[in-house]
C-alpha cells in the first residue's frame, strides 16, 4: 500500500478512536477498540480476535466493542506495527517475524529447531517462560508493543518447486521469509538465496517462480492457495510460527484496574482457545491438501537423520544470534534454553 495512503488510513483510525476508544466516564463508559491481524476472515489470527472481542463484550456486558481487521486493509505487516505502536489501533496479533530490524531480541524466534517437536510442549513453555513473558516483553515495550501472550499457529512446513530433503537441496535455491534478518540468516546456514516480502506477494510470486518456495504451518499454505503454485511439501517441523497477542503500552497502562484485568483474563483463557483452532485448522488442511486431486502436491516427511543434517547446518545460527543480534549477549536466548532443557527433561 502506498505510504501516504497509510499514513491517511492511520490519522482516520486515531480520529476514530485513539487511546481508550469513546469514554462517557463513570457509569454506563463505552469503549471502543481496534484489533488488527495479518491474516483473512477464517484463519487462525482473525478468529482469535474475533473470539476475544466476542468474550470482551460478554464478559463487560456490551461495554466493550472491537473491530477487528483482516490484513490486507490497514496497509502491509509493518504498517500494522506502526498502528499499534502509535495508538491508531489498541490491540494487533503480530508476528515477530515482521519486528526484527526493530527489536532484535525478538528474533529468537527464528531459530530453527529450537522448541521441543510436541506443539503442547512449546505452547507450554510459549506460556510460562519468563524469559519471553518478562524479559522479552520489556525489550517490545521500549518500542510501545506489550506482547500480553505468545502462542503457536503450528509447526511450519517448507513448500517448494522441488523436492527438498536435505540441506544441498537449498543451494541457491529462492526462498521467501518474512523481513526479520535473522529469519534470512537462517536459510543462508542452509546456502539457500532469501528474499523477503509480505505473503501478500507471495502467491504471484511463487506462481511466476521470482521465488521457488516459503515456509509456513499447513493451515496458511491450505488457505492462501501457495500448495496450488507448489509442487512439493516437506514435513520438516524445522520451527513453530510464532504469534503475538500484543497491545499498545500507553494505551493498556492506561486502562482501569478492573479492565486491565479483564483484558489479562481474557487474552489467559484465549490460550487454550487458540492451541485447539490452530490445531483443527492444521489437520483439515492437512487432509485436504492431499486429496487435492486437482492441485496434487508431493507430501515427504523427513526422516530423523535428513532433519539432524538440518540442525546441524542451524546449530550456528544460535551463535549468530547471541553474538551478532542480541543487544544482552544472547541473555533471554540462554534463560529460554534453560527453560526449554526443564520442561522436556
Ligand atoms: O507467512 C506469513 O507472512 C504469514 N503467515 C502466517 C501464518 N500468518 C500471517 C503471516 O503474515
């Protein structure tokens, strides 16, 4: 979206709304929030925020009202995190894929094979790690974003042009990531050649082979048609996609204790919530990517040994990171290995 058609769209947004949204005081307050997502109405980000605004208005008996967002409208992923951050919209799912050059701690997501292979575990460890939830968080807030909650969308696949079973089968090969640079680090450890885009592009371009393959959970490769512009699908479980449920620092610390309070409870129980949608939503695409006759796509799955030649190729990156990317010489990553190592022990 052109700038200045964003910049626009924002100044409408704050006149709309801004911090705290209508506010008649006392009794009988309204408030009227903003939530913007990066996916479309069915996926798992826009369905979380539907639920949470559904919960909100019940839980405050109508007082609460949120408009949620579809991507698409507000401008590109980065767009969306300048909203939030200046308060043009309270509440965003963001993914810290799209944050990088900004809160470079945040790139720990981007390592490979670093959460356990059980998506219950990593979701537990997403909820209860301090080194996330605390220590994380602080580093988002120096920037305006409080991330209140960190959860899994899936473990993420890789689609490709062809078939992709071991690291030399990246050599040179045209990969698209989100535009955190650790996230393009990460397919360099493999030789592979990355490019950065939003996945609006993504379809056209992997259609027209500007790039020959992307990675994401099964649901998101179901619904935003990439299998039908793939010919292959590898089950390489290589990392989980991360998402953020985060909110507007000024904007949350303003609220009232008792609202405060029920935004805290709300986005606590959308937790489970959201491990049983994305998990649905994974294993019916699952289903119907392989019975897509008309789109049939090649599904490998790798075996141990072909996915530890891939952790070895990503070992280093954990390097990269604590002495290239961390401002606090890799702190949180060590803190959230110790946390990793207790909870699967
Ligand atoms: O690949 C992406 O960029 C998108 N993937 C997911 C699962 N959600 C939104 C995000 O922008």
């Amino acid at each position: 979206m052109n700038a200045a058609v964003v910049v626009l769209l924002s100044l409408i947004l704050s006149a709309c709304g801004g911090n705290g949204g209508d506010s008649t005081g006392g009794e009988g307050q309204t408030y009227n929030w903003k939530f913007v997502t990066e996916e479309v109405d069915g996926q798992v980000q826009y369905e979380y925020a539907e639920e949470f605004a559904k919960r909100m208005n019940e839980k405050s008996d109508g007082a609460v009202n949120i408009d949620v967002y579809e991507f698409g409208g507000l401008g590109s992923e980065t767009d969306q995190v300048e909203q939030l951050q200046n308060g043009a919209v309270e509440l965003a799912i963001m993914s810290p894929g799209f944050t990088g050059n900004m809160v470079k701690e945040g790139q720990i997501f981007a390592l490979h094979f670093l959460f356990p292979d059980s998506a219950e575990k990593t979701q537990e460890i997403l909820n209860t790690s301090e080194a996330l939830n605390t220590d994380l968080r602080k580093k988002y807030e120096e920037h305006s974003i409080s991330p209140l909650a960190y959860w899994t969308e899936g473990a993420m696949q890789w689609t490709s042009s062809k078939e992709i079973t071991e690291p030399a089968d990246f050599n040179n090969f045209k990969m698209r990531t989100q535009t955190s640079p650790l996230i393009l680090e990460s397919y360099k450890a493999y030789n592979a050649d990355p490019t950065p885009m939003s996945w609006s592009e993504l379809y056209t371009a992997l259609d027209r082979g500007t790039v020959e393959g992307q990675e994401n959970p099964i649901f998101f490769i179901g619904d935003a048609s990439f299998y039908e512009v793939q010919d292959h699908m590898t089950i390489s479980n290589h990392n989980n996609y991360v998402a953020m449920t985060t909110v507007n620092t000024d904007w949350y610390n303003s609220l009232d204790e008792e609202m405060k309070s029920m935004v805290d409870e709300t986005v606590k129980e959308m937790q489970e919530w959201v491990f049983e949608e994305q998990k649905k939503q994974n294993e019916e695409w699952l289903e119907k990517i392989k019975n897509d006759e008309e789109n049939p796509t090649e599904i490998v799955e790798l075996t141990e040994e072909q996915r530890k030649m891939f952790q070895e190729k990503a070992l280093p990156v954990r390097d990269f990171y604590r002495n290239e990317v961390s401002t606090v010489d890799g702190e949180i990553l060590d803190k959230l290995q110790e946390e990793i190592k207790s909870a699967t022990e």
